[in-house]
C-alpha cells in the first residue's frame, strides 16, 4: 500500500519531487494532467504550482486554489513516469495495434479477462512483469 507524503519540492515547470514514508523518493511532471484538466487551470497561474503544500494528514498535496492530488495517484504517475509500471492507454494501444478483444490479450499474456478487465479501466496498476510481457509478445509477433 502507497504511503503518506513526507516531502514535495517543485522542480522546474510543472514538475514535483516528491518523498513517500517509505523512503522512495521520485519526481512526478504535472504537465500534461494539468494541460488535459480544465478545472486544474488555477494551477497555471504564475505562481500558483509553486505553492504546493503536505496536506495535514500527509495523504495528499494541495494548493491554496483548491486543487489537490491523493498520494496514492501521485506515486502511480511517478512510476508510470519511471516506467516501473505501463500506463492504461499504453496497454490499451498494445492491445488496438495487435487487434486482441480482453479475452485475447488475456490469453496471451497468461492472464485472466478479470484482470486485463482491471488494468483497462485503472482499477489495478499494470506491473513492470506485465509491461515487459506486452512487448515480449509484440516482438514475437513481429519477427
């Protein structure tokens, strides 16, 4: 289980570094969430982002303008970012280019349709392990 927040620090842009009670430590870029995102606009105000702050229970970051990022998401981005895990539209891309259905993809990665089901729709992270069997898989496809 993800942890609380221990420390933030803004990188350049729209970029975080951010601590986690379990020692990892690792930047996070805010950027194309907060592009795709019109109610984080208030973020793009100059100055705004810089103000970022632990919120008092340490679950989460927080802006005076009202915006804030659980730390649970926050860490996934950063390791989707880290590319630690795969991200949905990667996994789902994988899946559109090859022209495998759940129940295809589920087969060929050796898993069940519940649980491609679960990394399609972000309720489960995709792991590293499944992220290295889609291009595995798409190597032998095209060779």
């Amino acid at each position: 289980m993800i942890g609380k927040i221990t420390s933030v620090a803004v990188l350049d842009g729209e970029r975080l570094e951010i601590g986690w009670d379990d020692g990892h430590v690792a930047p996070v870029d805010l950027a194309d969430v907060i592009a795709a995102r019109k109610a984080l606009a208030p973020l793009k105000k100059k100055g705004e982002f810089a103000r970022v702050a632990i919120s008092a229970d340490g679950w989460s970051l927080e802006w005076p303008s009202g915006v804030d990022f659980g730390a649970q998401q926050l860490r996934r981005w950063a390791d989707e970012q880290a590319g630690e895990i795969m991200r949905v539209e990667d996994f789902r891309t994988w899946m559109d280019k090859h022209g495998l259905t759940q129940e295809a993809a589920a087969q060929a990665l050796g898993l069940s349709r519940r649980m491609v089901a679960y990394y399609l729709s972000g309720e489960k992270v995709i792991p590293k392990t499944v992220m290295l069997a889609t291009e595995g898989w798409a190597m032998r496809e095209e060779a």
